[in-house]
C-alpha cells in the first residue's frame, strides 16, 4: 500500500519538480530529511513504525536491525545520516567521500530512464572532504559502535580526482585516518565508473597494494584495544569472471572483510523505447537493467569466497532483494529502487525477510509495538 500509494501520488510530483532535473530533487529530498535528523524524537518515533522484529543481520562482526541498507551516492555528505533509520534502513553508507573536496563532473550529471527503471548518472564524488564529513559526523555523535543513533553507519571511501594513481594509496589512507573514529565500516570504492583511471585500481597488483595498507592502518588505529574496522571493497559489476576471481583472491589475501557487489554498470543493456537516449550519456547505469548481472555477481563471490557480500544493485522489489540474499549476499542495499519505489519497498523487504527467517510454527513476525 506504501509504495503504491508513493509511485501513484508522490514520485509523479518528484519527478515533475524542479523542472524535471533528478539532482536538484535530490538535493531537496536531502535537505527535508536533514531538517528531520534534526528532531530525533521524530526519527525515534518513525523508526519504531518501521522497525520489525526478527529481521537482524549480522556481517564482519557488525550486528543490523534489518537487512536493507541505504547504498553509497544518496546522502555524499552525511548531511541526513541520523533521519534514514527512521524510513527503516537497517544502516547507512555515507559517501563516497575523498580526502580533498571537490565539485564533481559539470551538470547535468543525472538522467533518469524510466521506463527501463534505471539511473544514469556521472556525479564524481562530488562531496565536501573527508575533514568536513568527518566534523559532520562527529556534530551528529556518530561514532563507531554507535552508528547513527544505533543504526550503523558504514563510510565509502573514494580516489580524489587530483590525485594520480601511483599517490592512491596515501590519498586513502588521508580519509581512512579522519573518518574511522565514526565508521562501523569502511567501503574501498574502486569501481566508480566516473572518475578516470579509478577502475585501474581493481587490478591485482593496485589492489592488493591498496586494501594491504588500508586493513594495516585501521589495525594500528585500534591498537590492542579493539578489533579493527572491517574495510569491505566495492566491486564492478563489469568484470569478467576470471579477474573477478582474482580480485577475491587478492581482497581474501590483504584481510579485506567482505564484498560489496556491485556498482554501476557501463554497459547500456536493457535500456527500452525513448531510454535508449541515453546510450551515449557517459556515466554509470543503475538500477532495473543491473538486475541480472548484479545477482550473477553476487552468486559468483558467494561460490568462489568465503567473504561475506553486501549485494547491490537492480534492486526494484522485494522479490529482487530476496533473490539476492537468495544468491548469497547477506544484507542488501538500494539507491535507484528507493528513488522509484520510495520507502515502503525497504519496510516490504524488511518484512518479508523476517518471515523467512522465523522458526518453523511461529505465528508471525512483524513491526515493533
């Protein structure tokens, strides 16, 4: 009924805002739930509609609420990080966020294709910094084990585009450094498709360099005092199986703690009718056309790799999320179904694995009282 009610009455109006331009909906829809973090008591008491019991999760040590999580590019800056709980995300990946701030590709930069239920887009990490995100965070009392009032917050981290490839390394460690005192997790975004050579770092001597350092940093952070952050490494869903292998071994070997599968595409399949348009707009494809090849990307990792996966991408309905989970990832995240479906696709989700999850002859499951 929720997102019924959202595709037939609210998402027309959204897409009709603004002159029909995606970003700067966005940018609105963002600073509505910035002005509701700022009224927790509001956020606690949406959070206990959506909350249902029975659907924890754990992954690298980390326990969820749910299953659902809010993927990486939605809130860049963690400008809303404290209100998502409240529309049921089980936790919140901010970012992607660089050591230096930087404005991104010119606009436009987003283009919907809806009747293929897809996104193009070409952001580039357009974010404020990792020292800005960082004092964001802190402000809202996010930090690690506590997430964003309970909900974890995982933190992804990305390539400054003034930074050449051989300097990559220190230019992640830089954000790696001021962002995982607030971090339950660390993403390694290197699989964006709109920042130049950044796809290079997937390749396995890059990579392994890279995760190397980074899971060596969160442990000298740590000490011997706790267990380090878990860094995860975000995945293209454009790698062929035979270097997907290789970057498993290799994420496997430098002490990564799980897979996040996948980003956007950039190929063009599945785009229809008028969508097509956009075959030549350069950036990332997300959403309904991503759907099988995402599955068959997080069902590879699962049968190559015992690190757990976060399955991304083509996420449109519950009946997606739960062939993902059914693939093997262990949660879910969504950006492009959330856009098109609104909340009530994270509460259905959420609700519906629950039920899966009850002990045999258990009368029901569901929201919180």
């Amino acid at each position: 009924m929720l997102s019924t009610g959202y595709r037939r009455l609210l998402r027309p109006a959204l897409f009709a805002a603004a002159g029909g331009d995606p970003e700067a909906v966005h940018e609105a829809t963002l600073e509505r739930l910035e002005q509701l973090g700022r009224h927790p008591h509001l956020v606690r008491a949406l959070r206990r509609l959506t909350a249902v019991d029975g659907a924890e999760v754990e992954l690298a040590g980390i326990r969820f609420p749910g299953p659902v999580g809010l993927a990486a590019g939605m809130d860049k800056g963690a400008r809303a990080v404290t209100a998502w709980q409240g529309l049921g995300f089980s936790h919140v990946e901010v970012g992607t966020v660089t050591a230096h701030p930087q404005p991104g590709n010119p606009r436009p930069r987003v283009f919907r294709a809806p009747l293929s239920g897809g996104l193009v887009n070409r952001m580039g990490f357009n974010n404020d910094g990792a020292a800005a995100v960082a004092d964001r965070l802190a402000r809202a009392g996010v930090r690690r084990g506590n997430g964003a009032a309970g909900v974890p917050v995982g933190i992804s981290l990305g390539k400054s585009k003034v930074t050449p490839l051989p300097e990559a390394v220190e230019d992640y460690l830089t954000s790696l450094r001021l962002l995982a005192p607030h971090a339950d997790y660390l993403a390694v975004n290197v699989s964006s498709p709109n920042t130049p050579g950044l796809r290079r770092l997937q390749d396995g001597g890059h990579l392994r360099e890279l995760v190397t350092a980074l899971v060596a940093e969160t442990r000298t952070l740590a000490g011997d005092a706790a267990a380090p952050v878990p860094v995860l490494v975000k995945l293209a869903p454009d790698l062929g199986d035979e270097a997907l292998d290789e970057v498993l071994e290799v994420c496997e070997d430098a002490g990564a703690a799980g897979i996040i599968a996948t980003n956007t595409t950039t190929s063009r399949d599945g785009l229809v009718g008028l969508d097509q348009r956009l075959v030549d707009e350069p950036g990332g494809l997300s959403g309904a056309p991503l759907r099988d090849r995402a599955r068959a990307v997080v069902a590879r990792v699962s049968s190559r790799s015992a690190l757990p996966v976060i399955g991304v991408g083509g996420i449109m309905t519950a009946d997606d999320a739960l062939a993902l989970l059914d693939a093997g990832a262990r949660l879910v995240q969504v950006y492009t179904g959330f856009i098109y479906a609104g909340p009530g696709l994270v509460a259905e989700i959420t609700a519906r694995h629950a039920r899966r999850q009850a002990p045999a002859g258990t009368p029901s499951l569901g929201r919180r009282a």
